[in-house]
C-alpha cells in the first residue's frame, strides 16, 4: 500500500502577475522544508509561469504540473500547449479533466481520455479529476458519475499505464464554495474509487493507485480529510494562494 502523501497546489488563472507567483513559490519554498515525511508538494501553475517556477524550484523537492495540455501532439492549434512543452521545462505531472476545463470548455470524457493517452505517451504522471456535480449529488449519483468518468477518461489504459494516473476526487459543488464534503462521503467515494480500480484492473493496482481529494480543503479541515482511509493526497485551489494557509495545510499532522 502506498502511503505517500501528496499536496497538490492548483493555482488555476492565479495570481495576476509574474511577481507575485514568483513571491508565492518563494514562500512555498520556505515553508516546503519542515513538511513532514512522506509528503510531496507539487505546484500546478498557469502556463505563463512555469518556466520561471521550474527556475526557482530547481534544487527543491517541489514538483512541478500543468493544469492542462491540448489532445494532440504538435501542430496547428493555436493557443494549444502540448504535453512535450509541458515535460520540456520541467513538468512531471498535468491535471486532465477538471472540472472547470469540463464545464467552461466543454471537455468531454473522449477528449479528456485523449490528452489521458497523450500525457502517458510522454511518460507524465496525470492527475485525473472526476467528481458529480451538485444536481448529481442530489440525486445520489455521486459514484454512478465517478464510475462512468474512470471508465470513458481512462479507456484503453492498461494495468501499467495506471502506475501514472493520480485519480483526485472533486465533487463539482465542494469547488470554491467553501462546502468541502463531509468525512463519510469522501470515505464512501474514495473507498468506492479504490474497488473500482480492483473490480477493473486488479488489487495490486487498486492499492497502489493514489487518490487525492479536493473541494474547499483548508488549514482547518486538511488534518482530518487526510486521516480519512484512502485519502493519499489533496487537491487544494484558492487557499493554495495564500502562504500562510499554504503553509498550515503542508504542515499538516495527523
Ligand atoms: P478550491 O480549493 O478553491 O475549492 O478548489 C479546488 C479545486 O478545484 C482544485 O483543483
């Protein structure tokens, strides 16, 4: 079983300048040194900085993602950012899925196994995100609407393929609501995420297979969304922004 912990800081279209991220990663830095055992913190930043980022982090155990890359290789896409971009300046990981590329850019399960498929071609880790959305949850479809994402997202991935998927687990109506889920609904999906990867590839890969959580993760409530069985990692947004709430929550204890 794997028991690695993972602090995943997405950033999404944050700050606003190049200063300002460069004062962030500084911070992050810092506070990176005292973390405990066991814990990786890895910083998806938006395009324009992770060159600068990749800099700055050199000589640090910091890793490095990108929030997203376009479904095929090279070519004429403009505005697109290929996954062999991403890995040139020092990317090891990249987000599929989320949410927000699901609902503001109408990124489809296809689409998102696509650039599944481009990001394992270039051997990054991906970070898969899945998760229902509020009418879903209502309705009790939570793990219906997870299943469905697992198999269409990663369609035609093998059992080795999986040792590069992250699966992070966001229901849509805990993002940046400050709703964050309750304990027995992020142990009931994880626990449920877990079987799944046993049900359709095997045990070992099911005990391997890190699954974070994210949705309104803080300083308050990180220390006992990470004691939850089957939380190996969180996915964090808004506070990730802030050092000092950064700080607390790399510095979790449970
Ligand atoms: P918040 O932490 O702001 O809710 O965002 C979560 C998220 O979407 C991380 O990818």
């Amino acid at each position: 079983m794997n028991n690695e912990i993972i602090i995943s800081c997405n950033w999404k279209m944050n700050p606003s300048t190049l200063e300002e991220a460069i004062e962030l990663t500084q911070n992050i830095i810092q506070y990176s040194k005292h973390i405990p055992k066991n814990t990786k913190v890895l910083l998806i930043v938006p395009f324009p900085f992770i060159y600068c980022v990749s800099t700055l982090i050199k000589n640090t155990n910091i890793l490095l993602g990108g929030q997203d890359c376009h479904s095929e290789f090279l070519g004429p896409y403009t505005s697109g950012v290929s996954v062999s971009m991403l890995k040139s300046l020092g990317c090891s990981h990249v987000l599929a899925g989320h949410s927000e590329r699901r609902q503001l850019w109408k990124d489809t399960n296809e689409i998102i196994n696509k650039k599944v498929r481009k990001i394992l071609d270039n051997e990054l880790y991906c970070i898969l995100c899945i998760g229902e959305n509020k009418t879903e949850y209502e309705k009790g479809q939570n793990k219906e609407i997870c299943a469905k994402q697992l198999s269409e997202c990663l369609y035609q991935c093998s059992e080795n393929d999986l040792k590069h998927i992250i699966i992070a687990y966001e229901p849509v109506w805990a993002i940046g609501t400050g709703l964050n889920a309750t304990t027995e609904i992020i142990e009931d999906v994880h626990n449920y995420i877990r079987n799944w990867f046993k049900e359709h590839y095997s045990e070992t890969s099911s005990n391997n297979i890190c699954i974070q959580y994210g949705g309104s993760v803080n300083p308050i409530n990180v220390s006992s969304i990470l004691n939850i069985e089957n939380v190996n990692g969180v996915l964090v947004g808004s506070a990730s922004l802030d050092s000092e709430k950064i700080s607390k929550i790399m510095n979790y204890s449970i």
